[in-house]
C-alpha cells in the first residue's frame, strides 16, 4: 500500500504589459500522479483549468507565492 502524496509544482507567469491576462504555465513538476488532470499541465496551459481540475480531484493548493509576473503553486494529494 503506498501512502506517498500525490505533489503537483507549477511555475507560472503573466503577460508583463496585461495584468488581467491569464496566467499561463512555464513548468509543472508532479511527484506521484496528478491524474485526472495531467494533460492540463503543459507549458503555456491556462494555470486557471489546472488549478481548478487539481482541486476538484482531491487536491489542496498548500503554497501559492507571486513574484511580479511570475508565481508557483503547489499542490498536494494525500492518498
């Protein structure tokens, strides 16, 4: 039986001339499984149809940190 989480890590930026634009994925970085939801985590995916699949398939977003344009979120799974 493993009882390992399930971890999703995504980089993430924003059009630095539109604050309102979407944020998009640079890299996301998942140990164990992020299914359903791994075929939304590809490099310039929305950041907003990832997070919102991680968290309706049992994920909680732990950290979310921003840094101007740039920001990462991390997500855990636990079994």
């Amino acid at each position: 039986m493993n009882n390992s989480p399930d971890i999703v890590f995504i980089f993430w930026e924003r059009n630095q001339s539109d604050r309102r634009a979407p944020r998009r994925i640079v890299q996301a970085t998942v140990i164990g499984s992020a299914n359903p939801c791994r075929n939304l985590l590809n490099p310039n995916d929305r950041f907003s149809r990832a997070q919102r699949c991680l968290l309706d398939n049992g994920f909680e977003r732990e950290i979310q940190e921003e840094f101007g344009n740039f920001g990462v979120s991390v997500f855990v799974r636990s079994s």
